[in-house]
C-alpha cells in the first residue's frame, strides 16, 4: 500500500519535474535547489534578525513599544521586519518543499537517514522558532499564542507543569517570559545550525546557495511583498483581558488554529505521532538492492596495490564515504609507488553508487560484484552479438 | 557503391551500427525497454549495461567498446541536478566531454560517444534520443577507431598513451589486437 502510494508520488513528482524543466532548464529548476534555498532564507533570517535584536526590548512594557518603534521610526526598519516576517514563511516553504521532494524521490534510502533525521529535528526547530517569534511581538495574538502554549504544555501528564516553567518561567506571566521568550527565539536558531552541520556531514559538496538568478528571484519576491502587504503588529496585549481572535500566519500558528476543534492534548500527542513518523519514516521500507529489483554490487573496496593517493575518489564521492590517511607503505604499481595517502573506505556510509569507480583512473577502486572485468566482458558480448 | 565495400562491415551492418550503452538504474526504467539478452526491444542494434548509477561508468569503458567493435557508446543518467547520488550525471557528463576531447585527438569522431540524461518515467524520450544517436552513428564512415595493422596509424594511440595514465593503458590492454574486424 505505502510502496505503492510513494510510486505514485514519485511519478507525480517527476512529471512536476518535466513540467518546470519546460520553463527552466535542468540546471536552473528551483526544485532541484530547495535545500539551497532554505539555506538562503535561513541567512536572511540571521542578518535581518540580528538588526532586529538590536532595537528589540525584552519587557512587558517597552517589548510592543521597541518593536513599534523599530517599525515606524528605525530608517528601513519597517523592510527589515518584513524581510524577517516573509522570509520566515519563504523558509517554511522551501523546507516543506525538500521535505517531501526527498521522501516522494527516496533520497531517505540506504545510508542516508542521518541527513533525512537531521533534517526532521530541523524541522521541528524551525516550527518552535517560528511561533516564538510571534510571541516576542507582544500584541494581542502573542498574548494568545502564550496563553494558549501554555495551557496545552500544563495539561501534558506528568511532565506539564514542568514544561510550562521550563518555557514561560511559571505559571501567569512573569517577568522572565520575555527574555526566556527571547531565548527561546535566537538559542533554537543557533541549534539550527548545530543540526545542519550534522545534515551536511555525510554530504560532499552540498547545495548550499541557489543559483544566482534564484537567489535574486527569492530576495526580489520577499522584498516585493515587504513593499506590497507590509507587517504590522496588532493592538498591544493587555494583560487583565484575554485576546477573542487570533490572526492565522497558516505556515506556522496551524496549531493554534487547530486548537478549536481539538483539545489541546490530542494536539500535542499528534505533533509527537507525526515527529515520531517523520523519523522512522528511513527504516519504513528496510529494503535490500535485490528486494528493489536492483543488482546487490556491494560496497566499494579499494585496491591497495593501485591506490596513488591522488584524492579523485575522494572529491567525487557523494556521500563523504571516502577518506584519505596517510599510507605507511607504497603501492605496487609504478603510479602508486611515490603516494603519501591512500584511500579508505568507510563502509557505513556507502551507498554501493559507484561513482568512486567511475573517478579512480588508476583501476583502484572496485565495486565486488560489479567488477571491471564484468563489466568488459558485457561489453564484449554486447559487441559481438 | 563502390566505397562500401572498402568500409569494415561494422558501420554498414544490416541491422545498423553496434551501440552500447551504459543505463543507470534509477535513471529511465528498463521494464519493456529491454530484452532479455540486453538488447532494447526498438533498436536491436543497441546493448543496454544496467549499472548503479551514471557516474560509475569510467571514461576507459566507452573507450574499451569503442575498441572492441561498438560503433557509438553512450551512458544514460538521470536529469542533470536530479542524480540519486546528488552528482553521479553531473561527473559523468564532464567525464564524456573529456573523453571525447582526447579521443578526437586520436582521430575518432567524438559524436560517437554520447551522454543522455532521462528521469525514470522518460522512456519514449528516451528511445527517440538514442534512436537519434544511432541514427547519427549510422552516418559515419569505418569503424570507431582506425585499424592498427598499418604502421602510420598505429602511432597515433601510443602517442597519446601517456596522457590517458598508465591504469587506463592497462585497461585497454589485450582488448584491440583480433577484434577491430568484426
């Protein structure tokens, strides 16, 4: 059932693919760049932020005040916190957009579930940012996002109470809220980059910046839209009365939206079931090559004799599998016998592509069931027939 | 006709000239693509070498078929910036442009060895373009490289050797004497 359904995504995906590659060729297709936009948006996030951080005052009354302030009279203040509002919503896009770009395409399989797993707690920080950033405002919808957080967190069994403190500083609205709100906004955002670093480990060469016409696009559009719906806060919060709406941004307060018509509890349980599935989503189908119809060539060995330490191997691998240590003794070859590395294979990483191979000029890498010699006598054959 | 009969029998063969190509496996899908024996079910003249990925292929492989009797080589990826190892099209792309850089130096015509990109779904465009290629192969004259025997010709691919690296030397090794006439 599942295997199918991701079959059909997958066709769906890939017809999307055509249907862009008509407009944009392939090495411009926005599709292919997600990550790299999200990479892009998350810097803009970082920059603006830290413009905002610097006006931004942390206290019931002067946090509506500053960021009003900011808005109104700060020169480009009120394009800052608009780039900041809208590129956050660019980042949830593209973020959802690589997500299911790389589940519906199987990029989750073989030795990739750590960029895939890394990339749900990337995830989940992403939505906690973002909602605690709507509550530094301190308006009338920010009143409500704390008050409706905190009711859900203290219903939570056991833990609840302890939850509600760790995020607001206890129970009503303390004078720690905003600071540890503050907190709550810039300390995720710097773990955001502690997970991308785990996200780019076992990647060469990741796509870390869009091309350039797509990183203009990108910037144009959140800066068009600055221009054209500009950010304004709602009515400030007043503490003795409780907020009646609550404005909707859909990409990140759907929760909240949710809350209506579930309790808050079923919420959280859901947010755990659907964060707990996210990560098993890599082991769901433990399939083997042979079970995917594919030949089980097995994971790249190098030739120690042949190894010239020359590093080809070593730039092309995708997936960072290879590294080089010194060698404590010459090769066998002519090539290999003044080398000072050589090239070792880290198993757990390899995804058995062999793209090693196809780099290694010196014959020093192997697939052990997909052999050279296997493939020169197909060729042969094929010659000859 | 009277130059037919000067051409090695490989170009001008009834069922049109060998092509062998190397098929990545998340690239098109081969199902109803391909015989049995690898062959594909539209172009009997073309072999298809299901490999795991486009980048595998090394550069020496095309020239080995080439060597042995192929007429024309090509290796299908997927769409460039589409690869399923991130890079696999992308290397193998360069790695053909290089390849056919050094092989026109040795006087081989360069339009014989191609690079096809099709995603999984793509198999129609897929035939198209290597009927294309076929066709375009169909139109050369002789066979991929020059003979050997004659002393004038032979010295083009040694001189080139060194440039090709002692392992990719080896690899041809054995592989041209006996066989240029099929």
């Amino acid at each position: 059932m599942y295997k199918r359904l991701l079959a059909g995504l997958l066709a769906a995906t890939l017809r999307v693919d055509t249907l862009v590659a008509r407009v944009y060729p392939d090495d411009f297709n926005p599709l292919y760049y997600t990550g790299g936009l999200a990479n892009l948006f998350l810097t803009v996030l970082v920059l603006s932020g830290i413009f905002l951080f610097l006006y931004y005052t942390p206290s019931f009354d002067q946090a509506y005040t500053s960021v009003q302030f900011l808005t109104l009279d700060v020169p480009y203040g009120q394009i800052i916190r608009g780039i900041h509002r809208y590129s956050a919503d660019g980042f949830m896009i593209v973020v959802l957009l690589h997500l299911f770009r790389n589940w519906f395409t199987e990029r989750f399989r073989f030795s990739r579930d750590e960029p895939w797993i890394s990339g749900m707690m990337l995830l989940t920080l992403t939505g906690f940012i973002g909602v605690t950033g709507y509550m530094l405002v301190w308006d009338q919808r920010s009143e409500a996002l704390v008050a409706m957080t905190a009711n859900a967190a203290a219903q939570v069994p056991l833990v609840g109470g302890w939850l509600r403190h760790a995020l607001f500083g206890g129970t009503g609205l303390t004078d720690l809220l905003l600071p540890r709100l503050l907190f709550l906004h810039i300390g995720p955002a710097v773990g955001l980059y502690v997970f991308l670093w785990w996200h780019y480990t076992r990647i060469r060469h990741p796509k870390v910046w869009p091309p350039a016409v797509w990183t203009l696009f990108a910037l144009g559009f959140v800066v068009l839209l600055t221009g054209l719906i500009p950010v304004t806060s709602q009515a400030p919060a007043v503490v003795s009365q409780r907020p009646q709406t609550l404005a909707i941004d859909w990409l990140f307060l759907t929760p909240y939206w949710a809350m209506r018509f579930l309790p808050p509890l079923v919420l959280i349980a859901l947010a755990v079931v659907l964060i707990g599935y996210g990560l098993y989503i890599p082991y769901q189908l433990p399939e083997t090559r042979s079970e995917l119809g594919l030949k089980d060539s097995g994971v790249a060995q190098v030739i120690d004799a042949n190894c010239t330490g020359c590093e080809l191997c070593y730039y092309d691998c995708p997936y960072n599998a290879i590294v080089m240590v010194p060698s404590p003794n010459p090769g066998v070859t002519k090539a290999a016998q003044a080398r000072k590395l050589r090239a070792v294979i880290l198993e757990s990483r390899c995804v058995e592509c062999g793209i090693c191979v196809g780099a290694c000029p010196f014959e020093a890498l192997e697939l052990p069931r997909l052999l050279q010699k296997d493939i020169h006598e197909k060729v042969l054959s094929a010659c000859q027939s | 006709m009277p130059e037919l009969a000067d051409r090695p029998p490989s170009a001008a063969g009834r069922r049109g000239p060998k092509i062998v190509g190397f098929l990545c496996d998340w690239a098109v899908a081969s199902q109803g693509l391909v015989r049995d024996d690898g062959t594909m079910r539209d172009l009997p003249n073309v072999t298809l070498i299901k490999i795991p990925c486009s980048g595998f292929t090394r550069p020496a492989w095309l020239e080995f078929a080439l060597r042995n009797g192929a007429d024309g080589v090509f290796v299908c990826g997927c769409p460039l910036g589409d690869c399923f190892n991130r890079y696999g099209n992308n290397l193998i792309g360069d790695r053909v442009e290089q390849l056919r850089r050094r092989l026109e130096r040795q006087k081989v015509n360069p339009e014989r060895i191609g690079a096809l990109f099709y995603g999984k779904h793509a198999g129609a465009a897929f035939v198209d373009a290597v009927r294309a290629f076929s066709d375009r192969v169909a139109g050369m004259p002789g066979p991929a490289f020059p003979p050997r025997k004659p002393a004038p010709a032979a010295a083009g691919p040694a001189s080139a050797a060194p440039r090709t690296g002692p392992a990719a030397q080896d690899g041809q090794a054995g592989a041209p004497a006996g066989r240029e006439g099929t």
